[in-house]
C-alpha cells in the first residue's frame, strides 16, 4: 500500500514537472556544444588560470635562471627570500589549477554508479595526494635552500651562535616551512570532508553484501 | 619518360584525394545518420532526463543547464552504447552518473562560478504553480544520498531488481536489500518530516 502511494505521488509530480519544462528541447543546437554555460564557464575560468599562472611562472623562472645562472648573480638570503616564496606560490598554484582541469574533464559515465564512484573517491584521494606532496616537495627544498643560503651567508656551522635575532627568525621560519605542508593537508582533509564522507557513505552502501 | 611519370603522379594523388574525400564524405554520413538516431532516440526517452533533472536538481536555477549538459554527455558517451543492454538502461546510468558528476565537482569548487540572472536569462519563480505533494515528495526525496535517490527513482519508474542492480553495479538480491531500506526511510521521511 504504501509502496503504491510513493509510485503514484511520484507519478502526480511529474506530470506537473514535465508540463513546466514547457519549452521545446533543440537537441541538435545542445549536442553540438561541448559543454554547457555553467561548466564551460567553470572549465574556461579554470583554464585562464592555468595559462595565466604558467605563463607568470615562465617570465618569472626565465628571468631567475638569466640573474642567477646566466649573469652569476650573487644575493643575500633576505634578497633571496621574497623571490623564493612568489616562485613557490606560482608553482603550487599552477600545479593546483591543473590538477583541478584534469578531474573537471574526465568523466566515467559509462561506469555503472558503484564503480564511478570508486573512480571518483581514487581521484578526490589522487588530488589530495597531489597537493600535500607538491606543498611537500616545495617547501622542503626551499627550507634546504634557506639552511644553506644562510650557512654560506655566515661562512658556515662554526659561525653559528644560539643570540643571534637572526638565526632565530631562520629556525622558526624553517620550522614553518616544515609544518605548512602538514597544516595544508589538514586543510585539505577538511575542506573535502563532506564530499569525502558521502563517497565513503556510498561506497559502504554499496558494498555491504546482502544482510 | 619524365612527362608520363608526371602524368602518373598526378594520377595517384588525385586518386588518393578522391579516396580521402570518399572516406570523409562517408565517415560523414554515418556520423549524420548515428546523430538522427540518437535525436530520435533522445526525443522518444526525454521524460527520463526531466524527471532525473528534477530528482537531484528541483528549484535549481541551473536546471536546464544542467539538462543541457546531461544531453552533451550522453552525445558524447553515445558510440560506448552498444546494443548490449536497453537504451533506456544505459540512458539511466549515464543520466544518473552525469548528475551525481555534477554534484560532485560543485562541491570541488572553491565557490560556484555564476552568472547573473542577466547573463543566464533564469525566470522569476512563479509561485502557486507547484502543489504540496510535490514538493513534499521532493523535499523527502532532497534528504535521501545520491545513491539512494538514483535506486529509489529506478524502482519508481518500474525498473526491475536485475535492472537496478545492473545499472548501480550490485547484485539483484543487494538491490532488493536497500530498495526496501530506502523505501522505508522515504516513507518514514514522508510521515514525519525527517528520518
């Protein structure tokens, strides 16, 4: 009985669904585009991103290894500094933005619904994935480039002393440096948090055997 | 002898450029005929894309957007449709996974991307037209998962266990399983507001 009465509210409700899509499909004018308004807005912001900040990326790293490598400029670490963290910020934001592309593109809708969202759950870990190790990598290298820019700064370990103002600002942003990326993916766990529980939700769903 | 080798290369690649022109022009028509069925197709199964759309996006202002973007993907999934099942059957999962997609990656996004009602031409809602049923129906349906709404619309457009069970990828006898759970919290949804 009840099942009949959700059979036949839902059949109530579409017939007033369907008369308010009133308008007549164009279906050969839709097929024809590759991707509707919103998304395409949404692909071409994304895109403008990528090309903007790879672009930005290859002046800026053009013009690094022309001072450093070409004319053998030599600069201090606090000259250094500055120009590090905006070449770290173009990088991991390129690399975010292209990451973003490529799960906004690929599809799987010719998976039945369980395993699209396995594939969807591999590709949230992958960019998650992704980003720590990218933050990891960078930020890492840059606190070794520091530790040795500084070291050769003062002529070496002997030259260390614990007064120093300055070594101390070096060891708490080196310490910095070390955390963000785990900070980062703290971030990141709870930014996807709702999303990654849904999947995590549909999935068991799916998987629990007959019970 | 240096005229006649001319004569025939000249032979050869006008022959080659008909070969090339005759595949296109047939590659073409093939592509035209498998585009007129699968407008035909379309247009004889269009009911299942509105009440999917209206399933996972009711009083979104995106909606036909988002229909719009359903018909390109299942254009675009189109050759994968082999025979081997009911158009109606792969135009569910495809629908379904197309929406869900959608859901998905809106929940990626730092923020929306969206136009402005100028840009997007959206209506002004008209009040009165949607009755309580529906609405309540639809609101019932908002608190159930994303898995849960595409098994339970599978079973309420007549789809069997064998069929719902294909097209979210678990055993028949799993698809009876949860059908009947969520079939119960709808309806316990339905009596008291909330689950």
């Amino acid at each position: 009985m009840e099942n009949i009465d959700l059979k036949m509210m839902w059949h109530n409700a579409n017939i007033q669904n369907l008369e308010d899509f009133s308008g007549e499909t164009k279906i050969e004018e839709i097929i024809r585009m590759n991707h509707s308004k919103v998304t395409a807005k949404v692909l071409s912001d994304i895109k403008l991103k990528i090309i903007l900040y790879s672009t930005i990326s290859a002046i800026y790293f053009g013009l690094m290894f022309y001072a450093f490598v070409y004319l053998g400029l030599h600069l201090s670490l606090v000259s250094i500094l500055p120009l590090s963290v905006v070449g770290l910020f173009l990088i991991t934001q390129t690399i975010t933005e292209i990451n973003r592309f490529l799960v906004f593109t690929k599809n799987t809708d010719n998976l039945s619904l369980k395993e699209s969202v396995i594939c969807f759950h591999r590709k949230l870990n992958r960019i998650k994935t992704v980003d720590f190790l990218s933050y990891l990598i960078l930020l890492y290298l840059l606190a070794i480039w520091i530790i040795r820019g500084y070291l050769r700064d003062i002529g070496g370990f002997q030259n260390l002393s614990g007064s120093n103002a300055m070594q101390t600002f070096i060891l708490i942003l080196i310490v910095i440096l070390f955390l963000i990326p785990w900070f980062l993916k703290y971030q990141n766990n709870q930014r996807y948090r709702k999303i990654d529980s849904s999947l995590i939700e549909s999935m068991k769903l799916l998987n629990d055997e007959e019970d | 002898m240096i005229k006649i080798q001319f004569k025939i290369r000249f032979t050869d690649f006008i022959c080659n450029i008909r070969n090339d022109l005759n595949d296109k022009l047939g590659s073409y028509s093939i592509y035209l005929k498998v585009k007129d069925e699968f407008i035909a197709l379309i247009n004889q199964h269009q009911g299942i894309l509105h009440k999917i759309c209206n399933l996972y996006f009711y009083r979104n202002p995106y909606k036909e957007d988002y229909y719009q973007e359903m018909l390109i993907r299942l254009w675009k999934a189109y050759p994968s449709f082999g025979n081997q099942s009911k158009f109606s059957t792969w135009l569910y999962r495809v629908a379904l996974n197309t929406a869900i997609d959608i859901i998905r990656k809106q929940s990626l996004q730092p923020r929306h991307a969206e136009l402005s009602k100028f840009e997007y031409n959206i209506p002004e809602g008209e009040p009165g037209i949607e009755s309580d049923q529906k609405d309540k129906l639809h609101q019932a349906i908002d608190q159930l998962s994303d898995i849960e709404k595409a098994i339970i619309i599978l079973h309420l457009e007549e789809h069997s266990y064998r069929e719902i069970g294909e097209i979210i990828g678990i055993s028949e006898g799993n698809a009876g399983v949860r059908l009947n759970r969520i079939k119960n919290q709808l309806i316990k949804i339905l009596a008291n507001g909330k689950y």
